[in-house]
C-alpha cells in the first residue's frame, strides 16, 4: 500500500480511535486531550521501536502513520485556523467585551511573564543564551483552556470565570506565536535589536490582525446574505474566511495570523448569524464543532507521535531543566493570578476571584497542541542553532507531557481538597427544585396518559416512588411560611433557607426565559440580534444568581437596564462629530429588547404562579416575585420614555411584531394541514411560496430617527418661530444637535460654561437651591454663564429623552451681531434668572 491509499487509510485509522476516545474519557474521568496524548505518544512508540510482519492490517496502518510527512509549519497552517476560528465562533461576544481589558492584559501579560521568568530561570544552566530561554518562554506560554473548562462546568463555576479562561487561551495562543516569531527573529539576526523595536513589533502584530481580522469579518458579513438558503456554500465560506485571515494576515499584511483568525470569528459569530436564517445558523455552528473536534484531535494526535523523535537526545542534564521550566512555568502562572488579578477585580475590571479557584487556575494550566505545534516548528527550523532547536523540542515537550499526565490527574484530588466538589447551600437548593419541578411535571404528564388510556392509576405512583427513592436525602423544599395576619403587616423577613428557595426559583425563572426567547426566535416572532442581547442579559442574571444569590440577581436586574458602558461612546460621536447612526441603533436595540422584555415578564409572571410556586414554596416565590416586579417596574420606566421621545417608532414596532404573530399563525395553519394531508405537497408549496413573498413584503427593516437636523429642531422652539425660512436656516447653522438621556447631567454647577441649550423635545429640571424648575420643549438654559461670564449658577438634569440645540458663546457672538433683537431676549432672560437666583439665596 502506497501513496494517498496508504496516507488515506493511516487517517482514516486515526479517525476511528479518536472517534473513541471522548466516551473513554467520562468514564476514566480524565480530560480528552490526556487520552489523545497517550494515544500519540503510544503510536509513536510502537512506530519507533519496530512492526508486525508485512501484510498485516496493523503493519500497514502503522507503516502509513509513518510515513506521514508534516513539516512543522503544516501544524500551523492547516489545523491551528480552524481549531482557533472554531473557538472564536462560539464565545458570547457581548460577554467578552465587558472582560476585554483583563482577558486583553491577562493574555499579553501573562506571555511576557512567563517568558520573562522561564529566561531568567533556565538562561545559566541551559548554554545556549537569554535569547533561547525566552524562546523556551514563548513558546509554552500558552494554555489549553479545554480541560480547565471542563473542570469549571463540573463544579458550576460562574460563566464569568469560564469567559477569562477561554477568552485568555485564544488571545494568549497569539501573543505567545507572535513573540516567539520576534524573538527567533533576533537569534537569527533577522529582526531588530533594541527592545524598542522588538516591543513595537510585537504590539503592532497584534493590533493589525485585529483590525485586518475585523475588517475582513465585517467584509464577509456583509457577503453573506448572498448565500441566504445555501447552507452548504455558507460553510465553505466561513471555512475560506478562517484560512484567509490567517493565511493573508501572517503572510502578505505581515500582521498576526491567529490574532485576525480570532477576531474574524469572534466579529462574524457576532454580525453573520444575523444574516443567515436560524437553521442555517445552527447547521453552521454544528459543522464547526465537527471541523474544531478534527483538528484538535488530530494537531494532538499527529504532534505527539513526534514525542519520541523529540525526546531521543534526552540527556539528564535535561530532566533538571526540565524541573526549572516546570517550577518557573508554575510561579510565572502564579504572578499573573495572584498579582494581576487582585488589582483587576479592585479596580471593578472583573469579578473576585477567591483562593480556591485561583489555585485551580495556576495548577491547571494545561498546554496542550499550540505549544507542541510551536517547539515542532522550532525543532525543524534550519536557521536556528542545533542546540537552540534541542532546547526548545525537547523541554516543550516534556513540559506538555508534564502538564498533561501530573497536572491535569491531580486537578480532582485538588478541586476535593479544596472543596470545590461539594455544592453549595444554594445549589443544592437549586438541585432539590429541579428535581422536584421536573418530577411534578412528568407525574402529572403519566398520570394523564394512564388514564387516559386505561391503565391502573396505582402504576404511576409505584413507578415514581422507585423512581424518587435513591434522591429521598435530597433536602425537600423548604415548607411554606403562615400568612400574614389579617390587618395588614408585611410578616416576617424570609430566612436563609427561603432565600436559597428564592434563588432556586429565579434560576428556574431565568432558565425558561432563554427557552422562551429560543423558541420566539425559532417561531420567527424575535429577531436574531435581540434574541442575542437577551441571552446575554439572561447569562448576566445566571451570574449574578452564582455569585450573590438573591442579591446578586437584582444587582444583575439593575445593571441590564441601565444603558451599557458603550452608549459613552456612540454619545461622543454624536455630540462632538454628529454622527447620529451609531446612537440610533443602539436606541433601537433597547427599544427592541425592552419590548420584548416586557412581553417576557407576562410570560414569567404566569410561569412563577403556575408551575414554580408550588415547588418552592409561597415564601420564596413571594420573594422572587417582588425581583420580577422590579423587573418590570424598570422595564416599564425605560420602555415609556423611549415611547414618549419616539411613538412612532413604537407603533411601527409593535405592529411588525403583531404582522410576525399572524404570519407565523398562519404558516403553522397551514403545516397542520399538510400534516393531516388535507394539503397535497403541491398545494402546500404554494401556498407557502406565496406566504413568503408576502412575509418579506411586508417584514420591512424599521430604523429608529432620531431626528436631529438642527433647521427642523429650530422650529420648535419659540425664540425663533417668528424667523424667516432664511433666517431660521443661518441661526441653525450655528447651532450643534445633542441626545440627552433620562438622568444624564448636561451641566453642573459650578464649573464654567462656554454653551447655552435650547430644548427641542423633553424635558429637564434645573437643580436650585429650594425649588427646582422643570422646562420644556422650546425653552433654554445655560444662557446665564455666557451673558454674565459667571460659573454655572445650577446643575441641569434630563428627565426623559431630551432632544437640544447647542449654541456656543462665540457662536452667541455672531447671533447677536445678526440679529441683536434675540440676543437681547437671551440677555433679558439670563438677568431675570441670575436676579431671581440672587433674590432666592439672599
């Protein structure tokens, strides 16, 4: 057997073993990538220590494995993109941005440190330079986040703490391959030598990936609606776009390929799913676990078959360096938790991580396939010195192999040692009301069916007392609390046991609203963007539950109806360049998902009486109740302003939804009718190819305006209504259009102002020292600190959406040369307010 046959059947032969090993894995309870290690370096063995005779199925198998040739750069180019794009896709975009900056510093930091520590360590006794030693750093700096996040889901770590390891891997694997590249640029005298350059280098890799990765995204998002239906080309698209971004990025821009890789995935998994269907979507997601499971498998696989090459000239002198890397690797691990995190999470950049967790994060610092990819390149680098390419294969690989078979074993004995196996009181409260919630349900389900088919009715009890027995220690819900005596009386404060009934059922709470907003969207009544902003929301709750109980969950509540850190942003471009696009479409995504909120708390509310009450108990759900109310209550205030600021908008999106309700309505008409074949497949195509046509006539794109051309403003306030068309034009182009939102501080009190407002719509209060004074549409303020040259007299606060005119003072200027009579209106204005200020603090 030779040629493709044999390379062929070799992978074809790998396939079927690592198709075994995930199942392998939960029984041995052992990471996967351990098995697929052991699995490479078994193959490898048996390949260099000898074969069965010729002809055998075996011989064959492990003669074509053999002669499998992989450069080392093949690691890298083939299985990395994929496996990296694969990673990107899944994460929840909105999530890792709020974690940018400690992922982002975790990441690059913690490749410099590990560098840094693994050179100062190993630079004396290795002989072979600083410069190889920090190759050595580089090159393990990376982490394999997949055994570490399994860990974390076994014992029910927040999703927050998942987030930074996961976000962290990916930004890390390109901190690690661009500094590595840097540094053998230097030993081989092909890159600059100041540290200036090599720091220069290293940070405009990454940051150019970044943008090209985004941009080449944003590009193919925008491609992609072309492909609407096509769910195979969909794929090979994506899969073009991972191997593009890496390929071009690395080699042509001169940029970090992993970097654009990741950032491609991370911008499409956010912009492209909403331009392909929910299937499509689905089916897309689905293929590139498939193509991340084939190249995780096989970069592991096809890499640590190399171990035996790589270890050959072993020396003893190696075993004690290789000690070094692992006690350096291990305190460089442990600067970076215990240094960097602490200082994070006080500055409020990320969420406190204790001692426990902290310590399964520096132990369980698996490398994995990116590291061996990287010392096997290294390794079969000609430029390099022979005795720098032993140092980094050899100790790279050992240190892998450490990290695989010490590490990752012991990281149970450690989670039991620290007591991370056991749950906590409230979730073990929540696992007591799972299990009673999902056994009422299916009791009432089997007892409806038994009697309805005629069936003995004491069969449903037997079976569901087998069934409960072996969970009869699980603590039973806690009972519910007397009412209140009559006369009134709040009653008593609910203890601990019925806040962790509280917690348990706003967990199940907020586990049916994803099913709820999944099946919304899967029902076509939801669009894919607000479906994915309140996933995010939900996600955001789970946290919270997590990590503070019932408190914690209301601090989430307030947190995901307040505006987001961005609006900051888009604010800024507005005020200062008028650039309204961005603000509308955020406003239009909060008016989207405080819609749709609303409609969900209905659903919640009904869920709550019905279903989860009487599994809690009248206490907790009493509790968790007044959360939804809060809900509610918050949702009602930000939804009536928007409504208030903007009802047509409001119309036009209330009746697309009530239009996604009847089509769907109709199409289910119709399916039910196929079904019961009332409908010949003829008919049925038709009528649904033309409900379709008439869906995307009339499910038209609505786009939030906020109007804020400066001539239409002007008519709306009454200093200038008596103006002429061209007068009213001139005074406007001297005026700036600016949002204020509910709450926002346009002016304070105090500092010094160079800018009057005039109110176009809304409205504001003016904070004085007894009495404040509301005012509205067509009136101004701010006026005082140009007129008089004095500091703000008051702060002025919005109360709703309000919509201004800015006029600056050398702006004022001009006004008043054109057009002295209004400048003496404002003038008058601002002496009657400064004598009536005067008068009210005298």
């Amino acid at each position: 057997m030779q040629g493709v046959v044999s390379t062929v059947f070799g992978l074809a032969g790998l396939f079927v073993l690592v198709s075994l090993l995930p199942s392998l894995a939960r029984r041995l309870m052992l990471p996967e990538t351990v098995l697929l290690a052991m699995l490479g370096v078994g193959l490898g063995v048996v390949i260099e220590i000898g074969q069965p005779p010729k002809g055998d199925v075996a011989n064959d198998f492990l003669t074509a494995l053999g002669h499998l040739e992989i450069p080392g750069d093949a690691f890298l180019y083939i299985f990395l993109p994929p496996l990296l794009f694969e990673m990107a896709l899944k994460l929840d975009v909105r999530r890792l941005m709020d974690e940018i900056v400690p992922i982002l510093l975790m990441a690059v930091v913690a490749v410099i440190v590990t560098a840094l520590v693994v050179g100062a360590a190993l630079w004396q006794i290795t002989g072979a330079g600083l410069l190889a030693a920090l190759l050595l750093g580089a090159v393990i700096a990376t982490t394999d986040p997949a055994a570490v996040v399994g860990i974390f889901r076994d014992i029910g770590a927040p999703r927050r703490l998942t987030l930074l390891v996961q976000g962290e891997s990916l930004f890390n694997d390109a901190a690690a391959i661009a500094l590595a590249s840097l540094i053998a640029g230097l030993i081989t005298g092909n890159g600059e030598g100041s540290l200036l350059h090599t720091v220069t280098d290293f940070l405009l890799e990454f940051l150019g990936g970044a943008v090209f990765g985004y941009l080449l995204a944003r590009v193919a998002a925008l491609l992609l609606p072309a492909l609407r239906g096509f769910k195979y080309a969909e794929m090979t698209f994506t899969v073009a776009l991972a191997y593009l971004s890496f390929i071009i990025g690395s080699q042509y821009l001169h940029v970090s390929g992993v970097v654009a890789c990741v950032v491609a995935g991370l911008t499409l998994g956010t912009n492209g799913r909403t331009r392909v269907t929910p299937t499509s979507w689905e089916s897309l997601v689905e293929t590139w676990e498939q193509l991340g499971f084939w190249s995780n498998s096989l970069i592991f696989v096809l890499a640590a078959m190399l171990v035996p090459q790589l270890l050959a000239g072993l020396a003893a002198v190696d075993l004690l360096r290789l000690a070094v890397l692992v006690a350096a690797a291990l305190v460089a691990r442990g600067i970076v938790v215990y240094g960097l995190l602490p200082p994070l999470a006080a500055m409020g950049l990320t969420g406190r991580v204790n001692g426990a967790y902290s310590a399964v994060i520096v132990w369980g610092g698996l490398r994995g396939a990116v590291s061996l990819a990287l010392a096997l390149g290294v390794a079969a680098a000609p430029e390099l010195p022979a005795e720098t390419r032993h140092l980094v294969g050899a100790l790279t690989t050992g240190f892998v192999l450490f990290t695989l078979f010490i590490n990752a074993p012991t990281l149970r004995p450690l989670l039991r040692l620290l007591g991370l196996d056991k749950l906590g009181a409230t979730e073990r409260a929540l696992r007591a009301g799972a299990l009673d919630l999902a056994h009422a349900e299916a009791k009432g389900k089997v007892e409806a069916t038994v009697t309805a088919e005629g069936l003995d009715p004491a069969l449903t009890k037997r079976v569901f007392d087998q069934i409960e027995a072996p969970t009869a220690k699980t603590p039973a819900p806690v009972a519910s609390p007397a009412p209140p005596a009559e006369g009134g009386g709040a009653g008593p404060a609910p203890d601990g046991q019925e806040l962790d009934m509280a917690a348990v059922a706003l967990s199940i709470l907020t586990q049916y609203e994803v099913e709820l907003v999944h099946q919304r969207l899967r029902e076509g009544t939801l669009s894919r963007r607000t479906a994915e902003i309140k996933l995010a929301d939900a996600s955001r709750l789970m946290d919270g539950l997590k990590q503070g109980g019932v408190t914690g969950y209301v601090e989430a509540v307030d947190d995901i109806i307040k505006f987001p850190r961005t609006m900051r942003w888009v604010m800024l471009l507005q005020q200062s360049f008028a650039i309204d696009r961005p603000l509308e479409e955020m406003l239009s995504d909060r008016f989207n998902k405080l819609f749709v909120s609303s409609l969900l708390l209905v659903d919640l509310g009904e869920f709550l009486r019905r279903r989860v009450r009487p599994v809690v108990g009248e206490g907790a759900a009493a509790a968790a109740g007044a959360v939804l109310q809060r809900r509610r209550d918050g949702v009602a205030k930000g939804l009536g302003a928007l409504r208030l600021q903007y009802p047509d908008y409001a119309h036009q999106l209330e009746e697309l939804y009530v239009s996604r309700l009847a089509f769907r309505s109709i199409e289910d008409g119709y399916r039910s009718m196929h079904k019961e074949a009332v409908l010949s497949e003829e008919v049925f195509d038709s009528l649904l190819r033309g409900l379709e046509q008439r869906r995307k006539h009339a499910m038209r794109q609505l786009r939030l305006d906020i109007a804020m051309a400066p001539e239409t403003l002007l008519q709306r306030v009454r200093l200038f209504q008596g103006l002429s068309n061209d007068a009213r034009r001139r005074v406007s182009k001297l005026m700036r259009p600016r949002l204020a939102l509910p709450d926002e501080r346009i002016v304070t009190a105090g500092e010094h102002g160079d800018t009057m407002f005039f109110i176009t719509s809304g409205a504001v209060e003016v904070i004085l020292p007894h009495t404040p004074v509301r005012l509205g549409t067509g009136e101004f303020f701010g006026e005082v600190a140009l007129v008089t040259n004095r500091p703000r007299t008051a702060s002025v606060m919005a109360l709703s959406y309000t919509n201004l005119l800015v006029l600056s003072a050398r702006d004022l200027a001009r006004l008043s040369e054109a057009d002295p009579e209004l400048a003496g209106e404002i003038a008058a204005v601002a002496k009657a307010r400064v004598a009536a200020l005067d008068s009210a603090v005298g």
